[in-house]
C-alpha cells in the first residue's frame, strides 16, 4: 500500500478519526465472538448437513468481514496516526 503523506488533522477531526477507531475495534471484537460461536455451532451439527454447509458459508463470510474491518483499522490508523 503506498505511504500515506502525514498532513495535520484539526483537532475534531482527530477525535473523530479516533472515535471511528474505537468503534471500527467495537465491532471486529463483536463478528470474532459471533465466529467463535458459530464454530461451537457447527461442532454440534453432521458435517453433510443443510445447516452445517450454511454455517459454513457464514463462517466464511465473517472472516471476509473480519479482513475488511482490519484493512479500515489499519486506515484510520495511519489517517489519525493513531
């Protein structure tokens, strides 16, 4: 990813930033512990089951997910030089 050039933030938009920061953190902690619960899900179900291929696919989503909010972190750090 290129290098991105540090300007000065007024001082709101640097609260700002941080407060996407928090919030962007809030919700990857939130889609981990839904991972973690669909894991325990599928552990319970017959692996050639509808339900099981379906939570599969949701599992598969949430990583999906997961690398996208980390990208955003990512972001709002060098952004806000968090």
């Amino acid at each position: 990813m290129a290098e991105i050039e540090s300007f000065p933030l007024r001082e709101n938009t640097q609260a700002r930033v941080e407060e996407l920061y928090a919030g962007l953190h809030e919700v990857t902690r939130l889609v981990e512990l839904e991972h973690l619960i669909l894991h325990q899900r599928l552990d319970g179900l017959k692996a050639d089951s509808d339900g099981a291929r379906l939570l599969e696919g949701m599992i598969a989503l949430g990583g999906v997910v997961t690398a996208k909010l980390s990208g955003l972190l990512q972001l709002c750090r060098d952004v806000g030089n968090l």
